[in-house]
C-alpha cells in the first residue's frame, strides 16, 4: 500500500512500466530480424498478440510477496508461445502448481526485465508439455544481490557465464 502512495507522489505506474517493457521485447525479438516491408503482414504488426519463441526463467512466488522474498535458485526454464501487453504465453515439460511466478526475460544481452504475474492457466499439450497463461501484475525491482543470484543461478544452470547487467537510471 505504501509503495502505491508513494508511486502517484513519484509518477511511476508499475503496471505502465510492465507494458512498456513488454511493448519492447514484443518489438526487439519479434520485428526487428524483418525489414519494414517485406515479411511482415500489416495486421501482424497491428495485432497485440505475437508468436514469439523467447526463453526465460519462471521463479515461483506469492501473489502479493514482496520481491526480496524471492527465491533465486529455484528457476525453471520455459519457452514463451506468445506474448502480450498484458502477459506472456510458456511451455513448460512438467505441471507447475503455483499461482504466481516472477518471470525473467532477456530484453538485450547481459540485461533482464523481471515481471511479477499471475497464472490465468494451466493447460495440458501434446507431448507431455504444459501451456502457462500468465498475466503481468507488474515490473519487479530487484536488489543488486537478487541480480547477482540470478546471474550466478543462470550460470550454474547452463554453464555459461553471463555479463554484468548494466545499471538503470531510475
């Protein structure tokens, strides 16, 4: 509640920033690889959702939990189906029963969006696979040691070491 009092003294509107965050993935990895003018029909480009083959790291939470409460080591990789203003669309290998997730997903080498979402779906697929509709509350703030973990997670898990990420001017 203190944080919302403190956003309309501020200005910052996490939910605005999470779809302007969005907005950008959705463009860099969707659009970007296709010239203006050939490859792309014009609905697609007006249309909200976009099929976008992307991975990222599903962290299980509580739907009202703050950020720091976050346990880093406990990703799971998944792959993004679509994604919207509003959220995201993952295939997973196995059921996840929780209700919430903090999503991380790579916006440009060595730098991460986190969004707190809730899960709107669960649904069963051909091969064993899982199909997560999740919607986006808002962005996450993560403590420098979060960002740490999270990179010292990711490199424990794929083996490769990943770049520092930038620091964001506020």
């Amino acid at each position: 509640m203190l944080n919302r009092i403190c956003n309309v003294f501020t200005g910052r509107d996490s939910r605005r920033q999470a779809r302007l965050a969005m907005a950008r993935i959705m463009t860099r990895f969707d659009l970007v690889r296709l010239s203006f003018n050939e490859g792309i029909r014009e609905e697609r480009r007006q249309r909200d959702e976009h099929h976008v083959a992307l991975g990222v790291w599903l962290f299980p939470c509580e739907a009202r939990q703050p950020t720091v409460d976050v346990d880093m080591s406990s990703g799971m990789p998944a792959v993004t189906s679509d994604l919207r203003a509003e959220g995201f669309g993952v295939m997973v290998p196995t059921r996840l029963t929780h209700g919430a997730y903090l999503v991380a997903a790579p916006e440009e080498e060595g730098h991460w969006r986190y969004f707190r979402c809730t899960v709107c779906h669960n649904t069963a697929q051909p091969g064993g696979w899982y199909q997560l509709g999740m919607h986006v509350n808002n962005m996450a703030e993560l403590t420098t040691g979060q960002r740490t973990a999270f990179r010292e997670y990711l490199e424990s898990v794929t083996g490769v070491v990943h770049a520092k990420e930038p620091v964001e001017a506020n």
